[in-house]
C-alpha cells in the first residue's frame, strides 16, 4: 500500500503526503494486530512516526532510510531498561512493503521537553540538567560490544579524519560567511588530537526535542528516545548537540551536566567537534544562539561551550 521510496524526489512527494501515508500506516497496524483508531502523526521528526492510542508509537523507514531504522530497532532493544530514564520498548520491528521497515515501540510517558522548557521552574531546570548528565554517563558505561557491525563508522580516527578534510566545504554549504569559514583550518590544526580510549554508543543527538517530562510528576524526565542516528565513537562527540541543544550556551548548566557525568571537555574540543559532526551548522547556531564577544572560533568555544 506504501510506494516505494528511494530518491529525494519521490520522498518529497510521498511522506508528507497523509492520504498515502495514513492508509498504509493504518494497514501495519492491523497486520500488527493493534488498532489505528486513534492513529496521529507526530509533526516533527525526519521519519514518519505515529501515535498509536495511548500505548504504542508506529515508526516507519521508506526504502532511502530503511539502514536507520535497522539501526534504531538494534539500540533500543539493546538499551531497554538499562538506563536510568525510559528508552522506548520494542514490542515489533522487521520489512513492511516496497522497501519499508517499521518499529512498534512503546509510547512514552510525558511531553516534549523543548517544548515545556520556559515553564519549568529554574530549580527543576537543574535537577534536569543533573539528569541528563546522569543518563548519558550510564549511556556511555554500557558494553557497545553486541552493537559493533551494527553501528559505524568502524574507524572513529579515520571517521574524524575524513570530516577534518571536508570541514569547510560542508560548513559553507550551510552558508557560515567568508570570515569564519577562514578560520577553521588554523582552529582545527590547533585543537588537541582526539582523546584516546575505548569507542562508547553514542546517541549523537541527545537534545530537548528527544527528551519528555512529566509536568505532573515534579518535571522529572521520563524518557530518552531517536536512537536512529547512533554511532560508536569518543564520548566528546555526543557533548556537541549537548551544549548546543540541551544546556544552549548556559555555562551554569553544561557544568551541571559534566559534574553528573564525571568527566570534563575543553570549549576547544566542543567545537572542534562542531565542526566535525555529522550535524555540525555554524550558520544555523550562530542564529539561534548567543553570539560571542569577539568574532572568533575561540571566542566562540567559550560563549557556547563554557563553564562555571
């Protein structure tokens, strides 16, 4: 009942497009044997990702992405119930149709954390943050082992090599200007080399928007979830969207975080692998966050990746 879907084109066409996406989504969910009724779609999210009642979410993988959703389906049932917060819990995973996969996952208690931010209490804030930090040091803790050939790169210094190389076409492919692009290759040949040590799972996206929260239980966080993206890699890696997306440049509270996690990292490094990260855009940070008070990378580092 899906289409296939391979190209950018044929994406564009058929994902957002609910009178082809409902039908076949509604139609795993009686091959599933669970009821579509009430079936609603998530508005954000890269993959399209459905309510499913109060008790399950229906996350689908066309064909372009069907790698991802293999990934994901492995982590969370390596994860579940060995974090300090909830990760979902896969109750059906495997092949749809035309190239399409499917997770049926559990629905998280609680609400999208960047959402609820501005009203929650500064104290809870903190505690939050606490949290996080908690829960990423447990994330980092775990044996990858049963995940390698699942997840790559393989080869986490040639990975970063390889990203040193094409640093600058891909940072003004996202349209940073001219003066800072010209200063990315001295800030990068100055940074410390990749800190040695074992490669740990990393989620690579940990920010609010992959958070919940329950308002109604002292805005504890009630889950952790968008495994799609991870990777084996140095923890460093997993600081980047960290800073930018959960603390977003509060000194005060990436210190919150780093002391929950046990382990500090310089801004140099934080941005070193800015720059580096697969979801690395200076021009899109440099709108959205406070701007340094000098117009240099190493002004930068610390207005975004400072502490206290």
């Amino acid at each position: 009942m899906l289409p296939r879907v391979d190209t950018d084109d044929e994406w564009d066409a058929i994902v957002p497009d609910e009178a082809v996406m409902r039908p076949g989504a509604a139609a795993l969910c009686t091959r599933l044997g669970i009821r579509a009724d009430p079936l609603t779609r998530y508005p954000a999210g890269s993959q399209p990702v459905y309510a499913v009642g109060n008790r399950f979410v229906l996350k689908l993988f066309p064909a372009a992405a069907a790698d991802v959703g293999e990934t994901e389906a492995h982590v969370l049932t390596h994860l579940q119930g060995r974090l300090p917060i909830p990760t979902p819990y896969v109750h059906d995973a495997g092949e749809y149709e035309n190239g399409w996969r499917y997770i049926l996952m559990s629905r998280l208690r609680g609400t999208d954390l960047a959402v609820t931010w501005p009203r929650i209490p500064r104290a809870d804030q903190d505690r939050i943050a606490t949290e996080a930090g908690e829960t990423l040091a447990a994330l980092h803790a775990l044996d990858p082992s049963p995940l390698t050939g699942v997840l790559g790169p393989g080869d986490w210094d040639a990975f970063l090599d390889g990203r040193r190389t094409t640093a600058v076409d891909r940072q003004r492919a996202h349209g940073l200007p001219a003066p800072w692009l010209e200063q990315i290759p001295d800030f990068l040949a100055a940074a410390p080399p990749c800190a040695p040590g074992p490669d740990v799972l990393l989620h690579t996206a940990f920010m609010r928007q992959h958070l919940t929260v329950d308002e109604h239980d002292d805005w504890r966080l009630t889950g952790l979830l968008d495994f799609e993206p991870a990777m084996l890699g140095r923890p460093a890696y997993d600081f980047v969207t960290v800073g930018l997306h959960v603390s977003r440049a509060d000194p005060r509270l990436l210190s919150r975080i780093l002391r929950a996690y046990g382990e500090t990292f310089t801004p140099t490094d934080l941005l070193t692998h800015t720059l580096l990260h697969v979801y690395g855009n200076l021009a899109r940070y440099l709108r959205e966050l406070p701007a340094p008070p000098e117009p240099t990378l190493e002004s930068l580092a610390e207005t975004w990746f400072g502490t206290v």
